[in-house]
C-alpha cells in the first residue's frame, strides 16, 4: 500500500497559525467583540467555532484508527450555536482563545502526521447519513479552517 501524503494539509494548518496568530493578537477589543458575520457570530465566536472543529475532529481521527465497529458519533453541526452559547466564547480572555486554538491545532498536525494509513478507509456517519472517512476527514480539515479565517478577515476589514 503506497502511503498517502498528507503535508500539504500539515503545512497548510502550520501556515495558517503562524500567519493568524500575529493577526489576531493585534485586534481590538471592538474589533474582537462587536462585528458579527452573517451567522450573528464574533471573532471570538467563530474562533472558539474552530476549538470545537478542533476538538470534534480530533476524537474522529483517533477513534477512526482503533475502533473497528461502525461509529455515530453525535454531530454537533446543527448545534454550532448552542456549543458556542454554552461555552460562553464571547466572554472568554481572548487570549487564551488563540492559545487554544493554536496549540490543539499543534496537536491535530501531530495526529496527521501519525496516523495509522491501514485506517483511512475507516469511516463515521454523521447526523444525515453520510459516511466521512477518515481520509476525508482530514483533507477537508484544512477547508474548514481556511473557509472561517475568511470569515474572521472580512470582519476585521468590514
């Protein structure tokens, strides 16, 4: 089997924090608490959105790898608003946000590097049905990031 190249992906997460970690330290308070993008949602919202995309990938990836049972795991898409209500992002230290995110995203390049490549056929179903492989799950990663740091800029720039 020959083995599958995920560097771009690794690259492409490490450029993205070292690139958006400068950027977002130097925000305002304003900037980082009032603007909201078309989902009603903050910078710190939809940053703390990529802490539960971090975290909810995290445990597909791993489980993906060792549990030969067909997985459900609770989608947690049509909820993104509850989780971030719940967790209160909007009234987290702003830094300790960033943090986060950066250092689970350190960790999730980690978890890339590492997989188990006999595995990436392996696959969930989520809320719809929809069978995610493991593989999938990790080419699109980087998508998902890139698609809200957009998001993060155009209200920096609105």
């Amino acid at each position: 089997m020959a083995k599958f190249d995920f560097s771009k992906v690794t690259e492409g997460i490490y450029n993205v924090i070292e690139t958006e970690e400068k950027v977002l330290i130097s925000l305002q308070e304003e900037t980082i608490t009032l603007k909201r993008n078309k989902q009603n949602r903050t910078i710190k919202q939809i940053l703390g959105h990529l802490i539960d995309s971090a975290s909810n990938n995290h445990q597909r990836m791993v489980r993906l790898q060792y549990c030969k049972d067909l997985l459900f795991f609770p989608d947690y898409r049509q909820d993104n608003d509850l989780w971030i209500a719940l967790q209160d992002y909007q009234n987290e230290d702003f830094h300790n946000l960033i943090q986060l995110w950066k250092f689970f995203n350190l960790h999730i390049i980690q978890v890339i590097k590492s997989v188990d490549q006999t595995r990436l056929d392996s696959y969930w179903c989520d809320f719809e049905g929809t069978k995610v492989t493991l593989q999938d799950m990790i080419e699109g990663y980087l998508d998902h990031l890139h698609l809200h740091i957009r998001e993060i800029h155009e209200l920096i720039n609105s």
